[in-house]
C-alpha cells in the first residue's frame, strides 16, 4: 500500500516530534504493510511556516535514518498546503510542493480549515487549475462545512478536484459524522485516495490495512485496492 499523506518527518509540524517517534511510526506503517509513503508536513503560513526548501533537508536526514534503521520504507517529500492567500505567492515563487501529478497536472494536496469552506475557495481552485495544478481535497469527510451541506462538495467535483478520505473516517474511528460522509462519498466514486493522515502511534497511526476492508465492503476488494495503491501510485509515477 502507498500512503499518500502523513506527518511522520520529525519536528517540522504537529506530527512527529522526534527522530525515535518518526522511526517508530515508519515500523508501523511497514508492519501493516505500507511500502511507499508520501510525507506531507503542513505548508500553513503563519503556523508551520514550510515549503520545499525547508521541507527536503528534513526528509534526507529521515531517509538516511529509514535506511540506516533497515526500515524498508520507499519514502518521498510533498507537503499538506493550508488554503490561504500565500498560496497564490508560493506557487509564483516556486515554493509550493507537490504530491506528483494526475492526467498533466501538478497534484497538491490542498487543506481547508476543519469549521468551514471558506467563501472564495472555489475561485482559489479555479486559479490553480488555469496554471496546471489540480487540488486534491484533504479529508473533506471531516470538514464542518461539508458534513453541514454536503452540497457544498459540488463544484470541487464538477472541477475535477481530487479527493483523499482519511483512512479512520472510513474505519468510523473519527466519529459518525465522518463515516457517514466517508461512505457516501465512497459509494458516489468521488474518492481518489485514502490516507493515514498519521501523526502519532496512539490516537492517529500509519494505519492503512482495516479501511481497505471497510472500503472493500462499500466498493468492492478491487477499488479498495485502487485507493490505496493504483490511484498514489499513477500520481507519484509508479505506474
């Protein structure tokens, strides 16, 4: 399995906060049968004030750990970007990172704030698809927004934006809400990827395997799989 989104590189966001926590996280990932993961440290300015540049010394420092510890983990370097008027700034100053690309464009993985959509972000996505990059939608199943009117999803999907469910929404370890969201949005075939989006091994761990079961239950063991290995690995060029 590809894990597509995770905050396990060390002390650079609310995820790991330590060399021997990120490599304990790299264990479990492995252990539950993850081989290829995506780091995706937040990109929020103001509060985790990264981007490529600060990003990729941190992920060849942990890489070099990954295989100096013989944890056979194929790793690479993204970011998770926050939805914010920096963006726009970034992205002209090459500072954005990406998951890697899907049918010609640059695949970002685009964060809105957990309260709400805010108003304007469809025209946020619209400026991003003129010049090549298509959003992928973090975690919307857990968007107060969203779970409120779920109609609000509407024009991401009429846009093509991607989306990515966390791997616990689809397992109903974050609440009723997200589940219900999670499986409609699973039996309506908007789901690209499902993620980790790990942080920590006791609340939120790289756990991929027991929301491929629960997905395969609403779409079947073969988009299951697709979710989970077909559609990361065609956007980080694996197939």
């Amino acid at each position: 399995m590809i894990d597509l989104h995770c905050h396990i590189l060390p002390g650079i966001d609310d995820g790991a906060s330590s060399l021997e926590e990120a490599l304990s996280l790299a264990r479990i990932a492995v252990a539950d049968g993850i081989t290829h993961a995506v780091f995706t440290p937040h990109v929020h300015p103001g509060r985790y004030d990264n981007d490529v540049k600060t990003i990729q010394p941190v992920f060849e420092q942990f890489q070099q750990a990954l295989v100096g510890n013989d944890i056979p983990l194929i790793v690479q370097p993204a970011g998770e970007v926050r939805l914010s008027v920096e963006v726009l700034a970034m992205f002209a100053s090459g500072q954005l990172p990406f998951l890697g690309e899907w049918a010609g464009k640059k695949v970002m993985l685009l964060e809105l704030p957990h309260s709400h959509v805010p108003p304007g972000t469809d025209n946020l996505v619209k400026w991003l698809l003129d010049r090549g990059v298509l959003p992928m939608i973090a975690h919307p199943e857990r968007n107060k927004g969203f779970l409120a009117d779920e109609r609000k999803l509407a024009p991401f999907v009429e846009m093509g934006c991607l989306f990515q469910l966390t791997a616990m929404s689809v397992t109903a370890d974050f609440g009723y809400q997200a589940h219900e969201m999670a499986l409609r949005m699973l039996e309506n075939g908007w789901v690209t990827v499902i993620a980790s989006d790990a942080h920590n091994a006791e609340h939120r761990p790289p756990v991929l395997s027991k929301a491929v079961v629960a997905a395969a239950n609403i779409v079947g063991a073969e988009e299951a799989r697709q979710l989970v290995w077909d559609n990361p690995a065609r956007i980080i060029g694996l197939e």
